[in-house]
C-alpha cells in the first residue's frame, strides 16, 4: 500500500515515514521542506520506496502533481505549523490556512482518490484549559483549546469528521503527546526543539542546562508514536473516532538531565529559581497532565516500547551516529 | 460612534443595522449581498446614517475600501455561511475560509483600526452534541460541535478570543439562539429561512402547513438579539468573553401556528406523522435545548423584550406593511 504522508519530512511525519518504510510500504510525503539529506540517506536502505514532494498543502496543483503518479492508499495528514506565541502573533492568518484550510485540501484529496482511510495528526493541546485534571486525560475530556495551535488542530479534527460524515471517508484522530525522538531538526514550521533534544545539545557540548522547573509530562518517543499511527491505519474497523496517543507513563527532564549527566560527565543542570533564567525551554507555562491511552491501549491492543530509559539510550544513539555523519 | 456591522444585509445583521440607526449611530454593511431596497427605504428614516458596502470579508481590499472613508469605533462581525447538509458538501472549503478567515480578516482590520470592541455572532449550534441536556443550556457546557457551520463558527470563536488576547484586542463572543424576525429574507448565503417565517408565508397563502414536529424551541426574535448585541457593544466592561443570547422561554412552532390560524382563517396545520412529509424545514434534526441566558441577565441586565404574542403581533405587522410596499 502507498501511504502519502503530509508534513513527512517533520517530527512526527518522519518517524511515521521511517516506519512505514521500514514495513516494506512505499511512501509519499508532500512537505513543505525538504527531508534532510540524512534522513534520505538512511531511509534509502529500507524495504519500502520514498517519494518526495516539496509542496504546499494548501496549493490543489501540489496535490494533483501527487495523484498524476501514485496511486495513495491512505493519507496520514501531519503537515501543520507549530507556532509559538511570537508566530501567532506574527502569523496568525498563515497557521489558520496551512492548519484548517490545508486540511481541507488533504480531506477534498482523500476523497477524489478514494483512500481508504485518513487519519487526522491533532494534538493533547486541544485540551487547553481542561488538561490539568488530577489523573489522566481521558478523550472524553471536554476540548477547551487556547492558544492558536490548539484552536486550528481542533477546528481540523472538527473539519475531518464532519467531512468523513458528508463523504462516507473513513476517518480517524490522534491526538498525540509532547514528542521527541530520532530525526528532530529544525524544519521552520515548528517552532518547538524539544526539551530532551535542546538538553541534549547543551550535554553534548558540555554546558549547563537552566531548567525552568522538573517537566514531569508524558513525553512519547517518536518511534510510539509512528507506531500507533501504523496500528491506526492497519485496524480493521477502529471503535473510536477519536484516540490519545501518549506513552502511558510520565518522567520528568530532572530524570531526563539525571541520565545524560551520567552519559556525558561535563554536563551539568538545574532547576531555575526564576523561569525567566531558563535556557531550555518547554513551549508551555505549564505541564500539562499525562494523556490517557486505555482505549488504543485496549482497541488496538497499542503498547508503547520506549520508557524513559530505552528512549534515552536509542535517542543519544541516534544523535551520536548523525553528529558523526553529518551536520544536525 | 460608527459601527462595522458584517453581514449588515443577512438576518442577523439587518436587525442590528436598524436598531444602531434607530439609536442615531452611524453603521457601515460589509456583506456579501446588496440590502434589499425595501429595507433601505424603511432605514433612511432613522437618526444614524447607513453606509453600505457590497463586498467579501475574505478580501483584503473590501476592507480597506472601508477603512478608506470611515473611521469605524466598534465591529460586529455577523458574516457567515450558514449551510444546510447540502451545501456543507458542496461548498466545504468556501465555507471554512468565509467562517474562519472571513473571521481573521475582520480582527485583522479590528486592530489595524484599533476599535474598541469586536463582537463575534457566534451561534447556540457550537453546543451540538452537548444541546441536549435537561433543562437550559449554560455557557459552561461543553461545545461539541457537529456540523461543519458549528465547526467553523467555533473555531471563529476561539481565533477570535486568542486573538485578543495576543493583540490585547477587546473580544467578545455571542451565542445566538435560533433567530427569527423582522427583514428576513433570501439573501443566498443562509439556507434556512426561519420556521416562523416559513408557515407565516404559507399562512398569508392560505395553505396548509405540515410541520415536522412540534417544534420547543427557544426561539429569538430578530430586535431582541439585536438588542442583546448592543448591550454587548456599550457595557463598559463585560465579565465574561462568551454570552449565550436567547429569549430566556420556549413555545413551539404548533403554538405559533395556533396564532397564524386565527389570524388567517384559511390557514391551517398538523402536525406530521412521518416527518419527511413535511412543508416546513426546522434545519435540525432535533430541537436543542433552550439557552440559559442567566449570565446576559446578570452581567448586563438584558431582558428579551418579545415573547410568543409580541412577535407574533410585530411580524405579521412587518410582513403587511412590507408586502404591501413590494415583494418580500
């Protein structure tokens, strides 16, 4: 099966590209910018062909250039900027077209190619106000979204469900935790390095990380999260049409910044008295409860493998091996 | 004070543009279609002046056409698509870029001009799943929205509220309950001429009117939200950022028919047993729960003026007087 991936060459579409790819699937990314030529390289080993498209998901001639040469079993619509407040500001009219009008277009391509199934990439942001409940965030937690990000990825998994409702598309949301991983660099739509990322650049070089508090989040590793985006487009017939994908677990950057100050022995870090004296920084006043995952967990039988420890040592991994190869 | 009203032309909006004039405040339409000659005879008798400008909120140069000869003090922005199923199938992407980025152009002008306030006409729809509960309808429930109407007109709601509060622009959001009244008329964009409206037309006609049910709903006459809009335009300082507006009472439409028959000797109704026989459209599948206009009241002191009789009495007045002057 051909799966077209929007936004492949981003965080999440690029862990979702070398998974599939890895399955024996070919695949085709429309996106923005280009995939890093490293990521090219190590993907070229893979079962699975890649195709890439640089294009503009909001731009119908981008899409038609797709469907004159592939034949898309699925889409997995990740292509969307991730401002920071500075960029809504600055941005405002962009983000709403890239992130609901651009879903649009991918919802109008779903459609005239038949796909099989579209699944809609959203986020735990679209909580907002309502994500700091004690205990988990379940997905029948009442969606209150704040900032502009949080506001268009709710208004694209409105978009998507009613559009599968008009056009009998099959449809499905994930709504995904804070991500990190393998492949992170910076594409200019994403405002956001992740924390462990920005920490580990400062271990490499042997700094000191000011934290602007511990960061207890359930922060999913890029590799769960290609692999519950593969369980959601491979189930039958899924229960929901709404699911959280998260780690199931939650640790803090302190243990994050515990493990690389026994990885690399002239790191330091601490915990900053005052926020404003932070040079990490975690993209949101506040930590935002862990997602519950109970029901990919029992729909879909999902697992994630990658605790804090395995993330961390595949992660240092995959820096070391790239750092050696190339410019990050 | 001058006042931006867009879609001056549409049912809403028409209501507001006569009591701002009738209240000797200058008012300028941005709106997709012409007002109707009737409507703008019966206007040019007012104390404020009406300036009207045919145009489309997406557009950047309507609005600076605007700008160009008028220094605007307040905007309330009513344009809108309002679809029915069909034309959410047809028109999708127009209807997500009028409703939201219609909605970003106007607070784009809003703080280019630096108006005081901006008032966005939000609808009861956003509630949609959630419309349903025992009793009223709070601001505090849940919105869930269904339709793609209620999508975009919550994702307008949220832009709007993040946009001021990035641009310390002062926003407000109404949620208006099912309008009817005074001015309606075809104007293109709305699929739905009211029920009130429908059976009236048909009663002057001496028909027969076949509702799909009874029809409990709280319905709102077109002077009462317009008036609920203006206590929004001038309280100093609203408590809140989201108003439900209602009428604060049920009747359904078998009472209004009541009155429609003796009225109209010739006219009559029932009820239908299979609702696919009906004559009349609600443009809902159910009748949602009444608004809960507490906090309207409380904040601003807002008092719906027309009950069942009084619009009753003021429509079948208005309808006269207009069908005598020309055609409706």
């Amino acid at each position: 099966m051909t799966v077209l991936v929007t936004g492949g060459s981003g965080l999440v579409g690029i862990n979702l590209v070398e998974r599939l790819l890895s399955q024996g699937n070919d695949v085709v990314s429309l996106s923005a910018t280009p995939m890093p030529s490293w990521a090219e390289r190590a993907f070229a080993s893979l079962a699975g062909r890649l195709h890439m498209y640089t294009g503009d998901v909001r731009n119908l001639l981008d899409w038609d250039a797709v469907a004159k040469r592939h034949d898309i079993g699925s889409i997995v619509h990740c292509a969307a900027i991730t401002p920071k407040e500075q960029r809504e500001q600055r941005d405002f009219h962009r983000i709403v077209e890239v992130n609901v009008l651009g879903t649009v277009q991918a919802l109008d391509a779903a459609r005239r190619w038949h796909v099989r199934r579209f699944i809609y990439c959203s986020s735990g942001a679209v909580y907002g106000a309502n994500a700091f409940p004690v205990g988990e965030i379940a997905e029948a937690v009442c969606p209150r979204p704040q900032t502009l990000y949080a506001v268009t990825k709710h208004a694209g998994e409105g978009a998507a469900l009613r559009y599968g409702e008009l056009w009998n598309l099959d449809v499905v949301v994930a709504r995904l935790g804070t991500v990190f991983g393998r492949w992170e660099h910076d594409t200019g739509v994403r405002d956001m390095l992740s924390a462990p990322m920005q920490t580990a650049a400062i271990a490499e070089s042997g700094g000191l990380a000011v934290l602007p508090r511990e960061g207890l989040r359930d922060w999913i590793y890029g590799p769960d999260v290609a692999r519950a985006l593969v369980a959601l487009l491979e189930v039958p017939k899924p229960k929901w049409e709404v699911y959280n994908v998260g780690p199931g677990a939650v640790w803090s950057m302190v243990d994050w910044c515990e493990l690389l100050r026994s990885r690399f022995p002239e790191f330091s870090y601490r915990v900053a008295q005052d926020e404003s004296t932070a040079n990490v920084d975690f993209h949101a006043p506040r930590d935002r409860s862990p997602l519950c995952i109970a029901r990919i967990r029992e729909d879909l039988g999902f697992q994630p493998e990658y605790g804090l420890q395995r993330a961390f040592d595949d992660f240092i991994d995959w820096r070391r091996s790239t750092l050696e190869t190339s410019l990050v």
